[in-house]
C-alpha cells in the first residue's frame, strides 16, 4: 500500500474526528493539507519521523515568527499522535523542540471597576433611550456570567428565561457547536426582568425579537461595543500592569473564571472534580480549554496558599 497515499486518508479521518467533536478546524486544515503535501514530496521518507515535522514546521513556507513556526509543529504533533495509533512506527516531535512566545497575562477586574464601568454606561447619551440601559445591562450580564459577547449580543427574547426556576439563558450553536444553558444569578435575573419592562414600555419590542438591539432595532455592532469598552475602561484610569493585555470585553470572562476559582478555593471545595462544571458553564470543549482562563492574580495565590497549608497540617495531624 502507498503510505503517501493513505495519508490523505487518515487526514481526511482526523479532520472528521475532530470536526465532530465541534472543533472548528479552517486554518489547522489548511496547515495539515500543506504537512501532507510536504510530506509526500520527500522521497524516501516514510514513516513519517520527528525531523520532518520539524522541518516542515520552520521551512521557509513557515510564519517565520518562533511563534508561529510552534503553532505549526503543535497542529502537526496532534495530527501524528493520531496517526500513531494506525501507523506505530509513526515519530512524535517532543512537545517542547519550539519555544512559545510567553501568553502576556488578561486584565482581571475588581468588583469596583466593573460597578464603575456599569455606571459609565448607565450615564451614556442619549438618555431617556434604550442605549444606556443596554450596554450596562450587557456588561453586567457579561460579568456575572462570563458569557462570550458575540453570545450575548445574539440573544433572542425566547433565548431569556426569566421566569424559569432557576432564571437562565439559553446558548444554541454557539463556538464549537455547542449549546447549553446558563444559569443566571437571582440578582442578574432581577436586573435583566428591568431592563426587558423598560424595553416594551419605550415600544421596542416591535422592532426586534432580540434581546439587546440598537436604536433601529438592529443587532448591536460587536465593533462599536467593543471600541466603547475599551475607550471607557482608559478613560476610567484602568490600565494594565507591565507584561499584561489592556482590558477588553473578552477580559470580563478571564475575570468571572477567576473569581469563580478563587471563591471554590476559599470555600474548601474540590476544585478537580468542580472544574469539568466551569467548563461546561463556559462553552469549552474540554476543561483543559478552561485552564487558559484561570490566571494566577494575588488572591487566588493567596487562597492556593492558604489551602496547600491546611493540607499540611492535616497531613502532620494524621
């Protein structure tokens, strides 16, 4: 049998795997639709060893950023455990051959720069609109939720039950195919039922069966909400420490995840078998997509601390 061959099989195999488990796999296709053309041009050279990969991934094809050349070797490195399974002879690179550039850490929030954010947006002009009142209850339902913004702003009426026990949203087809439920806190239900009065009192409700919508009815432009967010967190003095992302919507859902980590951790609960629940709540595939989330900040290390010592001195007890 033609190795070369059956290895476009076994790659049209692995692209199904994962594209069934919701993986969205656009540009890992295109790199492993390029390792495969690469591969079945070297003549003499299969199995497929470790030096070919890393060949390919630092050729002069290759982004030539140290980054990108590891992100090529890392999308090629899961392609070869699997083809390992089918072919054992099959080299795997080790996972540490390229360096990766260090990730800069997320903005995290305190409680008081996300209340001093809502009342930016409770304060935007023009008043007496639906405007003011949407941004701030997006952002706050953002914060309590960790929700996606894309996610948030395709919100539909039937998508919000406020009147469930417990309140919750619903999350249909979002990333990586997934849907789930949400389950809302009762203090972000009360403030969502306000806004969802206001909304039908200024005879909104006719133009749109979104949740949250423009003045036109329209949906709300990710752009301009996210522009507006990171405008306003500057000019509320928000700025990140050295090495660190500026804030930004996205920094909402690092701030949830922590938060929610770091009250597990002072709560003295088991946090391993608790996790695989964050993930879920949050849309992740696996809790190991969850982990990019939980940044270590003086609180959560301090509770980390406090937990391992307790451990300690149970350990000495016993």
């Amino acid at each position: 049998m033609n190795g070369h061959l059956e290895l476009r099989d076994h790659l049209a195999a692995y692209l199904a795997v994962r594209e069934a488990l919701g993986f969205k796999d656009a540009a890992r296709t295109r790199m492993l639709n390029n390792f495969v053309e690469y591969v079945t041009g070297v003549n003499g050279r299969w199995p497929i060893d470790a030096r070919l990969a890393l060949d390919w991934a630092c050729g002069p094809s290759s982004v030539r950023s140290p980054g990108g050349q590891a992100c090529r070797l890392s999308t090629a490195r899961r392609f070869l455990c699997y083809l390992k399974a089918s072919i054992p002879e099959t080299q795997i690179p080790d996972s540490g051959l390229l360096a990766r550039p260090r990730r800069r850490r997320p903005y995290i929030f305190t409680q008081e720069e996300i209340v001093r954010i809502l009342d930016a947006a409770s304060a935007m002009r023009p008043q007496r609109t639906l405007r003011p009142h949407v941004y701030a209850s997006m952002i706050g339902l953002l914060a309590s939720t960790g929700m996606r913004a894309g996610e948030v702003i395709r919100l539909r009426i039937d998508d919000v039950l406020l009147e469930a026990d417990p309140p919750c949203v619903t999350i249909l087809e979002t990333k990586f195919r997934k849907s789930r439920i949400v389950v809302l806190h009762p203090t972000t239900a009360e403030k969502l039922r306000t806004y969802a009065l206001l909304r039908g009192k200024l005879g909104y409700a006719g133009l749109s069966d979104l949740f949250f919508m423009s003045e036109i009815g329209t949906a709300i432009n990710y752009g301009f909400f996210a522009t507006w967010f990171a405008r306003t967190t500057r000019q509320l003095g928000m700025a990140p420490s050295s090495g660190a992302r500026p804030p930004t919507l996205h920094s909402l859902r690092h701030t949830f995840a922590v938060e929610r980590l770091t009250r597990w951790c002072q709560d003295g609960a088991p946090i391993r078998e608790w996790l695989p629940n964050l993930s879920v709540y949050l849309g992740h595939v696996s809790p190991e997509e969850t982990y990019w989330y939980l940044t270590a900040t003086p609180a959560l290390l301090a509770t980390a601390l406090s937990t391992f010592e307790r451990s300690a001195i149970r350990g000495e007890r016993q």
